[in-house]
C-alpha cells in the first residue's frame, strides 16, 4: 500500500510541476537578446559557484562512486563548453582525476569496466576542450583506436545484416552485448574529435546503425515493427526488429521518443547526409511536430536533462536559429530553453530531475548537462532558420 501511495504520489508530484512550468513559461514576456545573454551567464555562475562547492578531494564530482567516472566526465565537459578555462583549478583536478582512469587498451574505465564505451567517448569529449597545445593529442589518438576496435563491424565478426552493426554499446562488442543508439551517437561524436569527418569509414558503419533505429521504411530499414509506426522520429535499439523505452503503439509499432531523436539527428548530419535525403527530411518533420521544452516528447520528465543536452547540440549543428514547428509557429530555441532552465534552476545553483531513472536525481550530472546546454545556447547572430 504505501508502494501504491508513494507511486501516485509522485505521479501527481511531477504532473504539477509541470503543469506550473507550463503555465509560467506561457505566461513570461520573452526577453531581448541582451537580457538572455545576463541570463545565460548568470545561471553559468550560480551552477559553477555550486559545482565548486561539489567537487570531491580527488577531483569527481558525483553523489555516489558506483556509478563511475561518467558523471564526473559530464560535469568537466558542462563547465569547458560552458566557458570555465582548462587551467581553472576546479576543471584541472577534474581532468587530472579522469586521467587516472586511462587503461593502455585507450580506454578510460570505472572499476568492473561495465560501460567503458561510454566512459571513454565521454572523456574524450572533455580531453578535446581541454586540449591546449595539444596536450592531449597522444591520449585521444589512443581512445580513437579502441573505440574501432569496439565497433560492432567485420572485424569482430558482426556482418552487416545483424541489427547490431555499425553500432556500439556499453561495453564489449561480444555475443552477450547489444548496440543502442545513445552511445553510437557518443561514438559518433568522439570520432568527429579526431576530425576524420564524415567519410571516416566508421562513421559511415554507424549510419547503418542509427538508420536501423529510425522509425522509417526504406532500404536502410525494413523492420516489419517501422510499418506500424513510420512516424520519422528514432527508438533505443534495433534488436528484436527495433526497442523504445517510450513503449508500444496498440499494433506493435515501437514509440519515438525526443532525445534518441535528437540524438538520431545530429548523427545522420554528422554522417553527411544531404538536407534532400528521405531520412533526414523524415526526422526534420519528426522535430516539428513534436518540438518541447517543457517535457522530453513522448518520455515526460523521464531522461528530462539528458533530452535538453542532446537537444541543445543538435540544433546547434544544423545552425538553425530558429525551428519553425508544425502548426507554424516559429521557435527561437536557444531563448526557450534558457528560459525553461532559470525556471528550473534550484536556490543552490544546480538542477536536478524529480524523475530519478539515469540518475537524474544527481545534481553534479545534471548541471554538467545545462551546463552544456548553455554553452550551445550562446547567441548566433548569422545562423538560419529553418
């Protein structure tokens, strides 16, 4: 019983919040450009002034060592994109701290080395901003390497028909392991630091992968589950013809969902694909319809600030300035997500998720993620719109 009134409690706990963030932001006159700039950098301030008040004697930032170097590769990487410089003591004991965790394979792994993958795509993203003189070019040349070699493709023996191929997941590219497009979209990503580009060979396995995770049929995609649900947007995995977290529709169609969308997105334009090509323009319209600051689309509150993150990076790399969504409004994305996050921000700087699935319910992962947020919301003055 009191499993059952924690539940509902908590259900009507996280519908008025956002409820109350809704009607708010509706009803907040949108600032001038030079007001959201002391916005930006004031929210900066607070949530740096807060992870300086988190950071551990080794040099993490995290409320609970079992869950790895990840959230502290999160927040170093937060505060560089954010503006915090490499030589900052704060961001230097961080570094120093993930350097530590450098295994001669290339890999930066937590104890059990349980999601190495990601830990070491995530590093590498902070070693490259904090990359000057090319301090860190040895290092990264030898992430770069591992990480191929954890690739799902002919060399570990996976052929281009299993679901897995091009992918990455977790940990090891073995017979007990699967790809998910959230760390391919890290892989991705960390690829690019080495500015192979988009014909890097690698990059262009892993768009087999992520368009077997689109919700679209096509000869990148023929899961019997895409019919059910060709709605553009993208899904989790493409094992078992296709899973999402979002769930089902009534006939079986898998749900999309907003941050693997995103996620999905910036891959296929990190990969080269034209503006024309089919997949791109079926996850352009996927965006549109479901654009949201308020919830992740299709998750609610879950995987809230992972969702902003991803988010934030995509529409940075199209250089949109604006996203003009389905029923023809037009969005200043960077201005509604400043906004949504100072209604968010707590007393103490930081932000947190009322949603604790992905460990949301840490607040040094969490401001690591705005911060990066507001560091890809810094005004564009010569970008497009779309």
């Amino acid at each position: 019983m009191k499993t059952v009134k924690f539940t509902v409690a908590l259900f009507t706990a996280t519908t008025f919040v956002l409820m109350a963030l809704e009607a708010v932001s509706a009803q907040t006159p949108k600032k001038m450009d030079a007001e959201l700039e002391t916005l930006r950098r004031t929210m900066i301030d607070r949530a740096v002034a807060f992870m300086r008040t988190q950071q551990l004697e080794n040099g993490s930032f995290t409320m609970n060592p079992r869950s790895g170097i990840g959230p502290t590769a999160v927040a170093t990487v937060g505060l560089l994109k954010a503006g915090v410089a490499p030589d900052d003591p704060m961001v230097k004991k961080a570094m120093d701290h993930l350097i530590t965790f450098a295994k001669d394979s290339g890999a930066f792994a937590s104890a059990g080395e349980r999601i190495v993958n990601y830990e070491t795509c995530v590093v590498m993203l902070a070693l490259s901003l904090a990359n000057n003189g090319g301090v860190y070019d040895e290092i990264l040349k030898r992430s770069d390497a591992f990480l191929r070699g954890q690739q799902f493709s002919e060399a570990n023996g996976t052929s281009p028909d299993d679901p897995n191929y091009g992918g990455i997941g977790y940990g090891d590219a073995g017979s007990e392991s699967r790809a998910d497009l959230s760390n391919t979209e890290f892989l991705i990503e960390a690829l690019r630091v080495t500015s192979k580009g988009a014909d890097d060979p690698a990059i262009q396995r892993a768009l087999v992968f992520v368009s077997r995770c689109q919700n679209f049929e096509s000869e990148h995609n023929n899961s019997p589950k895409v019919s059910k649900n060709p709605d553009g947007g993208f899904y989790y995995s493409a094992q078992n013809g296709g899973e999402s977290p979002a769930g089902e529709t009534a006939d079986g169609g898998l749900r999309s969902y907003g941050s693997m969308s995103y996620a999905g997105f910036k891959s296929l334009i990190y990969a080269g694909l034209s503006t024309a090509d089919p997949r791109y323009c079926a996850a352009e319209s996927w965006l549109k319809k479901n654009y949201d600051t308020a919830s992740n689309p299709g998750m609610g509150q879950r995987g809230l600030f992972y969702y902003y993150m991803l988010m934030s990076k995509t529409l940075a790399v199209t250089g949109w300035k604006t996203l003009t969504s389905s029923d023809g409004i037009e969005h200043d994305w960077r201005a509604d997500l400043i906004e949504m996050l100072a209604l968010r921000q707590r007393e103490d700087g930081s932000w947190v998720n009322i949603e604790r699935i992905w460990l949301e319910d840490d607040p040094s992962l969490v401001t690591g993620y705005v911060l990066m947020v507001l560091g890809e919301c810094k005004s564009v003055s010569d970008a497009g719109e779309m």
